[in-house]
C-alpha cells in the first residue's frame, strides 16, 4: 500500500469528522495558550518585575563595604545596561545651632535606574520627578528638615562641605527607605567624595544599582559571579525584600495554575477525542488488517492524518497566541506606562516545540489502541474493541508532570494541581462503580425506561466511567477556575487590608512604652504592635564557631556572621503559623528560639539545634524549639529570630512599633516626633503601595489567564459529551422504530444523564475544595474555606450540562428519520 | 393489489435525495394495497429501493412525493412524534442486522418492546415468546452472546411480543447461513398465522418470497411487477 498517498487522500474525509475537529480546536488552544503564557506571561511578569524593581532600585544590584570595581560599570554598559552608584554612610550634619545624625545617601549621575525620584521644591504643594542633586546641593527628606528645624532652601553642612537643601526628598526609589534607621540626606556622588568623610574607620556602603533587559540582566550576572570577592553582594529583584518575593512567588502560582490547569484539559478533551477516533477506525483498520496491511500501517494511516492535520491546527494556535500575547502586553503597557521586553521568539521557540511534542506525545495513546485491532472485527464487529495497553498511560502521566515543571511552574502547584485531577478520575471511578452496583440492583425492580435507562449505565460501565470521570475534572477545573481561583485571589488582596501598618517607629526606649502608645492613641493609629528588639549576632551553632558552620545559600553568610535583629516574646506573632516544633510553655520557661522557616533552612539549622548568641555584652545560649511560617504580606515587624522571654532577661533592648495611620492624619507623625525626639519614624505606606500595586496587577493577568481554563473545561466537557453519542443515537432510533415517544425518550436520556451529572457534581465539588484548601495551604501559604456555593454551582452546572447533553441527545434523536440513523 | 379491507396503501410513493452529483431518484411512483393478513414480498435487486420503500411503508421515513395509509392513517399528515406512536400499538420489526440494544440481554430486549406496547403481562408474555422461538434457556444472554441466528429469533420475539397487525421485516434472513435461515423462515411465518398479522417482507431470496401471497418486484425504484406468485 503507497501509505503517503493514501493518508493523503483520507485527510479530508477525516477533517469532516466531529471528533478530529474537536482534537484540532483543543490542540490549537492548549499552544495557543501556551504561547501567550510562554511569551506573554513571561514578558508580562518581566514588566511586573520591572514595576517592581523600583522597589528594589534595579533589576539588580552589588553592595560592598568597599568600592567597586570601575570593571563593573564598564561591564554593564556592554551589555547595554543602565547604571548608578550609591554611597550610604551615617554622619552628623549641621544647620545652625542643630544638629542631627543622618543616613547620608549619595548618588550618581543616572540616578535612579528604576522607578522615580520624587522631591518637592521650596514653598510648593505637590511633589515632582527630580534629578538627582547637583553639586553644591542636597535633598533632605521631612524628618531629617523637622530634626533640623530647617526648611527647603536653608544651608547645611556636611563634613567639609556647605550644601544648600534644594528640596525635601519625598520618595527615594530603592528600597533602602524601609531599613534606614537615622533620617536621610541625598547628595551628588562628587561631593560626598569632597566632604573628607570617608576616611579609615568610616563605614560606607557602596552598591552598584542595575537594569536593563531580562536577558541583559541575566548575562551580567552570569559574567559578574565569578569576579565577586567576600564582601560583595549580588541581589536581584527576587531576592529583595522577603514581603515582594512573597507577591511575587504567588503571583507567578497563580498564574502557573491557570496554564497548568489548561494544559491539562486541553490534553483530556484531545485524548477524549483521538479515542473517539480509535472507535471508529477500528471497523476499516480491520478490514486492511484483512487486506493485508501490517499493524505499523494501520496505525501510521489515522496517525500520519493526526499528525499532518495537527501541523496547521499548531500554526494557527501558536499566531493566535501571538496575537493575544499582544494584545495582552498593549493594554498592560498602557496601564502601566512601562516600556516591556520585545519578544524573543528565538528564545522561546525551542522550548514551545518540546513542549508540543510532549503536548502531543501524552494525548495519542488512544491510537496505539489500533495496533490491537484483529482482522476478525471485519467479520465480527463486537469481537474485539480496540483496548488500549496500560504501559501507555504512562505518557500523560509522565509527560504533563515534565511539561508542567519545564513551564517553569512550582514543583508543589504541579504536584498538587495534577494529583487534584488524578483523584477526581480515580475518586469519581470508585464512585461511580459503587453507584453502578446500586443501579444494577435497583434496575431489577423497576419497569419500562427506568430499568432500561439504569440497565443502559449498567451494562457499559467504562464508558460511564470514562464519561463520568471526564465531567467530574471538567467541574473540578471549572470550579477551580471559577471559584476557587477567585477566591484565593480576593483572599490574598484581602492580606493587605486597608489597615496594614504604613509606619514603622524605630528606636523607642522601653521607659516610653505607655507614653508612646498613648500618643498613637491620640494621633488616631491603628493595629499598633509593639516589640523588643536587641542587635546579637551568631557566635556559636551546635557548640562550634558559627563561622565554621556551612550555610547552603552563600547569601546566609552575612547572617551568620554579621548582626541579626532579634526579638523575643511569650505567644506567637501574629501573622505567624508554627510550621515545626512546638510554642513554649509560659509555666516552664526555658531557653528556646523560634526560627522563621525559610530563613533556618538558608542557615542550615533545625529543631533541637543550639545557637549561642552574643546581644550587647551578654553571651545566650538557646535551643531552636519551633520554625514559623511568617506571612511577609502582613507588613507587621517581622524577625527571623524569636527568643523565649526567659533566654532574653537582662538583654539591652530598644522596641520597635509598627501601626497603621490614615494618610489624613499624617501629621500626627510631626507631633509624635515632637513629643519623642529620640524616635526614628520610617513610612512604608509608600512600599505598601507599591505592593497593592503589584498584587493588583498579577491578580489581574491571573483572572485573564483563568478564563481560558474555562474555555478549555468547556472543550472537555463537550468532548465527555460528545463520546459515544453515535452509539447512542443509533438506540434512540431503534427505540423511536419500536415507538417510544419523544417524551419518553426525552425521560429516558434525562434520567441517564442525570445519574452521571449527580455523581460529577458531587466529586468535583469535594475535590475543587480538597485542591483548593491543598493549593492555599502549600504553594499560597493561606488559609482557605471554601463556602457552600461550591456544591450549589458543582449541582447547577452538572445539572444544566446534562439537562443540554439530553436535551441535544433526545432533539437529533427525534429529528432525524429513524431509517437513517439506523442505516448510518 | 385486492379489494377487500386494506392495511396499507402506497400511493405515488416516491424518494428523492441530492447527492453529490446532483438529484438521485430512488423511489418513483410506487402504488400498493395490502389488506388485512396478507403478505407481500418486495423483491429486487441491491439498490433497487427495496428497503426505502419498506421504511416509507413503516413510517421510518418520509416520502418526498405521494402518500401512505397505514390502518386508515395518512402518515404524511403525522408527524415523527404520532408515527412513532402508531409504530408502537400496530407495527412490528424485523432488521437484517438484528438492531438488538447491545446493554441489554434477550429477555431484556423483548421486555422492552411489550413494556412499550404497554401489556399488562409484559413480563410473562417475553418470557413465552422467547420459549416459543426456541430461546428459554437463552433468556439472560447479551446479544454479543448469542449467535446470527439466535439473534434474530430474539428479533422475532420482540416483533410478536405485542402481536402486532402489521410486521415490517428487512432481509430478515440475509445475514445467516442456510440452516438458520430456514429456522427464522419457519418461525417467522408460523408467528405470523398465529398472530394474524400482516406481513410486508423485504427480501431478494425467490424462495422466501414464494412463501408469501403477493410479490412487488422493483427495478431502479419502479415497480416493475406486482401480483402473486406463479
């Protein structure tokens, strides 16, 4: 047999066929949406994390206590990379009588390479974008103006130096503002060098602030790593602070979970649907077998059609993903006046190609069934139905796992969501087989189109199975993408109330505790937490120098030997959950240590580790009894390390506080610092922002992402629909020859469907809450309910898909004259 | 085709259907009257329009030209849902491919179609026309269960199960072997007398034809001799 020709001259005779269009439309979904996502998603989370840059200063940035290298300029520039230098140190300033320690910041020309620089000129209501200082003058931002009793356009001095302020400093667009303890001055680069400061035994903090394109930025780093020397830090934008990384990290799951979730349910509606195709290629694959055909031939026939169908079907999909992607990047481009990352097709072609292929390696098993077809089904059609070998369900079960994490998706959301819709087969297949048992019982006492509706479920138990598993992940996608999903989102925009604390106040002396908290009282702040906090550093772990201690992470290493911020408490703090271990006991005091989780994995230590820290002059040795899990979107003070009370007695300490003040009473802080000079007031309202800003925006690219999950439940659900209805319209006909009515047969279908919609609506509905709660607990790191709507949706759309399926079903019965359908 | 008390009455039948080189005529202007126990062969050659015009007859089609009376009732003027209803108390079938309903066993099968019928024994009534084609022993078996020929006696029970006036049969014999053949012959014209029913058979086997009173003969859907058998 000339194969080529023959596959050839069936192609479009197979392209008229339901099925094989069903299988064309969900390939060119699932790379369509794979394309957006690949291209989309990727440049839509690089422009994100462009937005969140600002936060950061760059996309990258090296710190050193030591100048850097001038090489690492030059280097950047090569690579087409924007650059600044900045350079901290604390100093006294000077302005008449007053005088004032202050975070001197100064800065380079290009400053700042991300984000804005706002300041407000002398005597003028709103802020604007400000270059930065020129020589001879400074920012100072309102508390340094207030600790001074200056205004914008008064003299300083710093140093050597006589600056004029030019302006007060409102936004400093590099993250440092959330850390500074002391108020801030920025000043040209130049004349900070001039001012005679920094000589030996100051301490001065340089860091190199970076950005550019995600592949410019990636090729930097991979050039700088190996020029670092100990001192030199490298952090990226993922990397900064832990509250962005947190957005961030469920941002990207959220997004992972809508493609995922896709992915795999355009892979069930092709696998539904290229089994459809096995059926009916069964009857003229026995026939060649009969002719002679090999079994290779009588696979590669309906295999070389599917393959040379699906090359078009991948155009089309993969240009109209192209198209969305754009159209998703323009409107995100005007939203956020941010210029994106151009597409790098070359980049992403390689990687989409593999994934098709595994794409498509996971759906055709259906077909390898055809290698099992006996020449004898052309004599006998019932003698043999092509069954499909188990060995090759190891395809999709492999190949969708693999495809999911080579998207870049989160091992556990991976895990989780594919287990999530491996139950929901599994749970609805026990179901359903225990549902079937009843049936078979019940069937026996009952006459006419009851028994022959239970007996019709009875009798063909896989294919009940097989549609009854297909409509239960169908729901438990749609309820995961309608509800759950949703909900997650609203659940993780809602930990960032109006009331999250905007103001840190540093510095407080326990002797002012209650003066201070009735001052916040009178000024109107809200959701007020006070803490300790002492200075220690790691002296020993387990008995031996801290030093010597291997850390997994090299970034670790300034923790483990540079000073930590500690506090200690009796209960746990809010925003926390015990990951590990156990909370102490207030009746047994001991000498515990809480360990925040992420944070003693980077270390390297565990529960029953010790650790002897030097606070002060004190030496505490304590035992890690617990490991927390800290919400770092609560934006409450936060520590990596909580003492119990008891290890912490005696401990010089200052308390930190951080509250919530409505941006109109603003100028409580002014009297606070009034009241309390010795205070350190930090606004982080502004990060907080920053932060909505962000959650906002991934949230919205997740829903957009969210609604082609629908799209591809809707495919699986008419593909579980559609399997098998020419078998059953054929018995509507014959049953319409015997003279059943259309009501009747109406009934018939209705009570068929209805037995299968009520097993999927029950299942999918635990299972949408089971994945839900799993999915929020490990990769959201929340805590989910799921409510009541959830069954009620589960039962109204199973319901409404059926009552459509039978309705459909009882309407072409009806419709057709039966002498066709039984001729067909 | 005689006077006398007519069951069914053909007038002007015609078929036409658009196919991709154009119109095709498969049935023209048939004319036939049947009265009550009689039975008449269509006979003809593949393709002739045989079953066509067996399934206009039946009211499983509808004719694009002339009419149909069955019992009285001008089927044209039915529509699906009153056929399908007529079909039910009056008709009976029996298809060259059995078109059993493969869920269901013999027993089943033939229930299925006494329920319809709505005899108040449906039951007991499956149960004796089974034993009476030869199938007591077979009553549980799923049609993939049974042989050609076995099938189609569970056919023939579900035609008779509501001794109904009228029985439209297809080839009934077309797809079994000389010995089965001859059994469900025997079988089905025994019914037949007991039940008093009319019998429109469809066949090209002379010697099945020659067992019924009238004989149809059509070429390239005419009729191109009517009358009984020499």
């Amino acid at each position: 047999m000339n194969l080529p020709r023959v596959v050839l001259r069936g192609l479009r005779a197979q392209v008229r066929q339901s099925e094989t269009r069903l299988f064309l439309v969900a390939l060119a979904f699932a790379i369509a949406a794979l394309t957006t996502v690949q291209l989309g998603a990727q440049r839509t989370l690089d422009l994100l994390l462009a937005k969140a840059a600002e936060i950061n200063g760059g996309d990258l940035s090296i710190a050193s206590r030591s100048e850097l290298p001038a090489g690492f300029v030059d280097g950047a520039a090569e690579r087409g990379l924007s650059s600044a230098l900045t350079l901290s140190f604390p100093s006294m300033l000077f302005a008449g009588e007053a005088q004032q320690l202050a975070d001197v910041k100064a800065v380079s020309a290009g400053y700042p390479v991300r984000g804005e620089l706002r300041v407000r000129d002398p005597g003028a209501e709103a802020d604007r974008t400000g270059a930065p200082p020129g020589a001879g003058q400074a920012y100072a931002d309102r508390r340094l103006l207030l600790a001074l009793g200056i205004e914008p356009g008064a003299r300083i001095e710093l140093g050597t130096l006589e600056l004029e302020v030019a302006a007060e400093l409102v936004e400093d667009p590099d993250g440092s503002q959330l850390f500074a303890q002391a108020p801030r001055l920025l000043v040209g680069i130049d004349d900070a060098r001039a001012a005679g400061l920094l000589g030996p035994g100051s301490r001065p903090s340089w860091r190199l602030l970076l950005a550019g394109r995600a592949d410019a930025v990636r090729a930097y780093t991979e050039w700088l790593r190996p020029q670092l020397v100990p001192g030199q830090r490298l952090s990226r934008i993922e990397d900064a602070a832990e509250n962005l990384r947190s957005a961030y990290d469920r941002g990207r799951s959220f997004i992972d979970l809508a493609v995922l979730l896709t992915l795999a349910l355009c892979a069930l509606a092709m696998w539904l649907a290229l089994a459809r195709m096995a059926e009916r290629e069964a009857d003229s694959s026995a026939l060649l077998r009969c002719l002679g055909a090999s079994r290779a031939e009588v696979l590669l026939l309906p295999l070389g059609q599917v393959l040379l169908l699906a090359l078009p079907a991948a155009l089309a999909g993969f240009a109209l993903g192209l198209v969305a992607e754009g159209q998703v990047n323009r409107v995100l481009q005007a939203r956020f006046a941010l210029e994106a990352p151009p597409v790098d097709l070359a980049a992403a072609l390689p990687g989409l190609l593999v994934l098709v292929a595994l794409l498509l390696a996971c759906v055709l098993p259906p077909l390898f069934g055809l290698l099992r077809v006996p020449p004898l089904r052309a004599l006998q059609a019932s003698s043999a139905r092509p069954g499909l070998p188990v060995r090759w369900l190891f395809l999709p079960l492999l190949g969708l796992p693999v495809a999911g994490l080579m998207m870049g998706g989160d091992r556990t959301l991976v895990l989780v969501l594919l287990l999530g819709l491996a139950s929901a087969a599994a749970v609805c297949g026990l179901l359903v087989w225990l549902v079937l048992r009843l049936l078979a019982r019940l069937a026996r006492s009952r006459a006419g189109l009851t028994r022959l509706a239970l007996l019709r479920l009875v009798r063909k138990p896989l294919l009940v199975l097989l549609q009854g598993a297909a409509l239960t992940i169908a729901l438990t996608a749609l309820l995961l993408s309608s509800r759950v999903a949703p909900d997650l989102l609203g659940q993780w925009q809602r930990t960032l109330p109006a009331d999250t604390p905007n103001w840190f106040v540093l510095n407080i002396q326990p002797d002012q505790r209650t003066a201070f908290e009735t001052e916040l009282g009178r000024i109107g702040a809200r959701t007020i937490t006070v803490s300790p906090v002492a200075i220690g550093r790691l002296v020993t772990i387990n008995d031996r120098p801290a030093s010597e201690h291997p850390v997994a992470d090299p970034g670790m290493a300034r923790w483990r030997d540079g000073p930590l911020n500690l506090s200690w408490s009796a209960q746990l703090p809010g925003g926390n959950s015990l990951a590990e271990g156990a909370w102490w006991d207030a009746a047994a005091p001991g000498n515990g240590v809480s360990l925040e989780q992420r944070f003693a994995g980077r270390l390297g230590v565990g529960l029953g580790d010790r650790l002897g820290l030097r606070i002060g002059e004190q030496e505490v040795e304590v035992t890690v009894a617990n490991l927390r899990a800290t919400d770092w979107d609560s934006f409450r003070v936060n520590f990596f390390m909580v003492l119990e009370p008891a290890a912490a007695e005696r401990v010089p300490h200052g308390l930190i506080a951080s509250f919530n003040l409505p941006p109109e009473r603003a100028d409580g802080i002014r009297s606070l610092v009034r009241s309390f000079p010795n205070l350190s007031p930090v606004d982080v309202g502004a990060i907080l922002d920053r932060i909505r800003d962000l959650v906002g925006e991934l949230s919205a690219a997740a829903r957009a992402l969210l609604a082609l999950a629908l799209f591809a439940a809707a495919l699986v659900l008419l593909a579980a629909l559609a399997y098998a209805q020419a078998e059953r319209r054929r018995e509507a006909a014959l049953l319409r020859a015997l003279g059943i009515s259309r009501g009747e047969l109406a009934r018939l279908m209705t009570l068929e469907w209805l037995v299968l919609g009520l097993v999927a609506a029950v299942v999918a509905s635990g299972l949408a809450a089971f994945t839900g709660w799993l999915l929020a607990r490990q990769v959201f790191q929340f805590a989910y309910a799921p409510g009541l709507s959830l069954p009620v949706l589960a039962a109204l759309v199973a319901l409404a898909v059926c009552a459509l399926a039978a309705w459909a079903a009882a309407r072409t019965a009806t419709r057709t004259p039966p002498a066709e359908s039984l001729r067909a | 085709m005689g006077g006398g008390n007519p069951i069914l009455v053909a007038q002007g039948l015609g078929k036409h259907v658009d196919g991709p080189d154009g119109g095709l005529t498969i049935l023209d202007g048939v004319d036939l009257t049947l009265n009550a126990g009689a039975s008449l062969a269509i006979v003809g050659r593949s393709g002739s329009g045989k079953t066509t015009l067996l399934s206009l007859l039946a009211g499983l089609d509808v004719p694009s030209a002339g009419r149909v009376l069955l019992d009285g009732n001008d089927l044209s003027a039915l529509g699906e849902e009153a056929r399908a209803a007529l079909r039910r108390r009056r008709v009976g079938f029996v298809f060259q491919s059995f078109q059993l309903i493969p869920t269901l066993d013999a027993y089943e099968n033939v229930l299925i179609a006494a329920e319809l019928a709505g005899i108040a024994d449906a039951r007991e009534r499956s149960r004796q026309v089974l034993e009476t084609v030869g199938l007591g022993r077979r009553l549980h078996h799923l049609p993939r269960q049974l042989s050609g020929g076995e099938q189609q006696r569970v056919a023939l029970a579900r035609a008779f199960v509501h001794a109904p006036p009228l029985l439209f049969a297809d080839e009934p014999t077309g797809n079994l072997d000389g010995e089965s053949a001859r059994i469900v012959t025997d079988l089905l014209f025994d019914l037949r007398r007991r039940a008093g029913t009319t019998l429109v058979l469809v066949t090209h086997d002379l010697d099945l034809a020659a067992r019924c009173e009238q004989r149809l003969a059509l070429v390239e859907g005419r009729v191109a001799a009517a009358g009984t058998p020499a």
